[in-house]
C-alpha cells in the first residue's frame, strides 16, 4: 500500500481490519479548501465493502461541507438544475407510493437547499424538516421554499429525539466517514415504526454508466456501496430492508449515476451481514475502463503540454485534480483555473489562480473545459452567457 499522512481504518460497515488494495486514488491539492490528496480503494475481506482507506477523521470531512460546500449552488443563485428537480419528482413520487399517510413527519439529512422537500410538501407531506452542514443551504432553503434546515450533521445537532416517521439520506452516506456511527444514531430521531429511505451510487453499475474516468472515485466519495453493502451497513444498526430498487438517475446531460435504493425498518431481529460478492469483480471493469479513456486523455494533453501555449483550464473538481496527478497535465502552461465556485476563488492550484468566470473577460487564452459531466453546460455559458470568443478545447466528443 502507498504511504499517505493517515491511518488505516477499520472497515466502516463491519469494523474488520482485513482488507486488500484495490485502486491508489491521488488529486492535485489547492492552496486551501481540499479535502484529501488521495486514499487507497480497498476491498474488506471479511463483508466485501469497497472504502477509502488513510483518509482524515470525520471533523475534516464536517467542516469541508460546512465550509467549502458546492450544494448550495452558487454559481444558479440557490436553484437547483432541471436534472435536481426531475431527480426529487422521482424520488417523492416513489416514497408517496410507500407512504400512504400525508401526516407523516420526513426529516432529509443533506437536504441542501430543500429541493427534494419542496417536492414531498407539494404532494401533501406538510411536515417536513431538514438537516445539512452548510448554514447557506438552511438560508436558501427559508428563501426559496420556506421549510425549515437545521444546521448540523448526525454528530451534531439539535433536532428534537423521536420526532420523524421518515429519514431521506440521498446521496450522504458515501460521503461520511464514520458511517456506521451515524446510521447508529439514526434511532433516537425516528419514531418508534419509523423508517429510513437510503440512495448511494451503486458500485457494482459505474461500468454500465460510462463517465469521465475514475470520476465516482472522488474527494468526495469514500464509501463505495453496491446494493449488498448497503444494506449490510443498515442492518449493522438494526433495520431490515422493505425494498431494494436500483434507478439510474440522469444528474448531467451527459452523465447518469446509478443508485441502489433501499427502503429498512426498524427491527428487534438479529440480522448477520451476508458478504458483498459483486463490487469487487464489477469495480474491477470499471477500473479498466476508466484506464483506458484515461490513456486517451493523457495522449491529448501530452499534445497540449509540446505545442507550449498558454491554456486556462476550466473546473477545479475530481476531473482535474485526478488529471494534474496522473498525467503531464501540470506541465502544460496554464495561465489560470477558473470554477463557478465562489469558495474556491483566490485560492491557487499548482501555483495557479483559481478564478471567477467573469475575470475571464479580461483573457485571451484558449480554454481547455475538464470536465466530462458539465462539458456542454460550461461551453453554453461561455458562448452564450459570457459571450466570449475564446477558442474551447474539449476533451471529451460533445453529447447532443
């Protein structure tokens, strides 16, 4: 295994110390505001978890997305994308079909701006409350729908104990760490028949799903879940699975994520972990594809880095942080980063200035967009909104 600054942990959903190396994951870091450089993807012998391994304990990760949080969309003024928005139609049609009483009490723990509550009230839900780290998303959450979002995470906060028929975790528990202690205390929030709706990626579909390559190994991302996992990390805190569902869910233009959705009940049954055997063999072809876009990748920037002229690269996420680490990418002359993240501006990058879209009125340089996801959405607001006449460098084929 490589050598970086942390431990290694145990794994997260069984507490096992027997694992093995599966994938090395490194990022280029900005002068302030990253989460990690890297972790290890390892496998756990013992239930089949893919994790991240020698990553920071878990008060980083709280206050990266209290402080450097991206959810609250920024760079749309609070709104979420129609991408969002179809996403919580989905997803409050589904639980509507599980829950046939209005008066049930939802609590969504990483609500951001209460989107996904604003579609849930829409249907009859009225008791709806939400929980995200970052105090923006409780501010734009009473601006746009009037709902009320504490501000806190499972480890700090100040809900009222037993007061919730439904928990939502959409997209959080790959996010965190300790996850085993935070679906822990997930009991002294609901009620006593209470249940619990959980959505990750799904690990064992990243290959049916083609994205940039080793995109769903982010800085973000350090639980890598198939459906089997999941609900392995339910049953450790005492809840049996209702209902499995795996939905694709369009979040780009250009890129679907594939989620296993689980539905669990609180039960006084003793309920044995039963080993994840698919996450291993289908990361394993994700792996390989990802190697081989990524040596096309790396063949385009090699041409950039000989013709020797200044660049500005576009987007400061997963894509370039990995891109700066494993390719000859930082040795192109770029002149500037540019990211629609306010969070990010004046920070530095390589010695590079991160910086806003709009100071881009004052450059001339051609503008490499690394991004596989936002490709065509960054291209439009250059074009379209910016009006810029800058040349644009894509790297990936435009999807229509």
């Amino acid at each position: 295994m490589s050598t970086l600054d942390f431990p290694p942990r145990a794994c997260p959903v069984c507490g096992s110390q027997n694992k093995h190396l599966l994938f090395e994951q490194r990022f280029g870091t900005l002068s302030q505001g990253s989460l990690l450089a890297g972790y290890d993807l390892v496998i756990c012998d013992d239930c089949g978890l893919a994790y991240s391994d020698r990553i920071p304990d878990q008060s980083v990760f709280d206050r990266y997305y209290a402080e450097m949080s991206k959810y609250e969309y920024s760079h749309r003024e609070g709104a979420e994308s129609e991408f969002d928005a179809a996403r919580f139609i989905q997803i409050a049609e589904y639980l509507a079909g599980e829950l046939p009483d209005r008066n049930c009490r939802i609590l969504d723990i990483g609500c951001a701006t209460a989107g996904q509550l604003a579609k849930l009230r829409s249907l009859g839900y009225d008791h709806v409350t939400g929980l995200d780290p970052s105090p923006a998303c409780s501010v734009l959450a009473k601006k746009f729908y009037d709902i009320k979002v504490f501000t806190g995470t499972l480890f700090d906060h100040d809900l009222p104990k037993n007061s919730f028929d439904l928990i939502i975790l959409v997209g959080v528990l790959e996010h965190v760490r300790e996850v085993a202690d935070a679906v822990g205390k997930l009991g002294t929030l609901l009620s006593p028949n209470g249940m619990v709706f959980a959505e990750v990626p799904d690990a064992t579909a990243y290959a049916d799903w083609p994205d940039a390559p080793y995109q769903e190994f982010s800085t973000e991302h350090i639980n890598s879940f198939g459906p089997k996992s999941l609900e392995n990390l339910m049953r450790t805190a005492g809840y049996e699975l209702v209902k499995m569902d795996r939905p694709p869910r369009q979040f780009t233009k250009a890129t679907v994520m594939p989620s296993a959705a689980g539905l669990f009940r609180k039960t006084d049954k003793k309920l044995p972990i039963e080993k994840d055997t698919q996450s291993e063999p289908r990361l394993r072809i994700y792996i390989q594809q990802s190697a081989a876009v990524e040596k096309r990748l790396a063949g385009l920037i090699d041409e950039i880095v000989r013709s020797e002229k200044p660049i500005v690269v576009w987007g400061v996420g997963t894509h370039t942080l990995h891109l700066l680490e494993t390719t000859n990418f930082a040795k192109a002359k770029i002149a500037a980063f540019v990211d629609v993240n306010t969070k990010y501006h004046g920070t530095e990058l390589f010695g590079r200035p991160v910086i806003s879209p709009q100071a881009m009125t004052q450059r001339s340089e051609p503008i490499l967009i690394s991004s596989l996801s936002f490709q065509n959405d960054i291209a439009c607001m250059i074009k379209n909104d910016l009006k810029l006449p800058n040349q644009l460098i894509l790297l990936y084929e435009e999807s229509h």
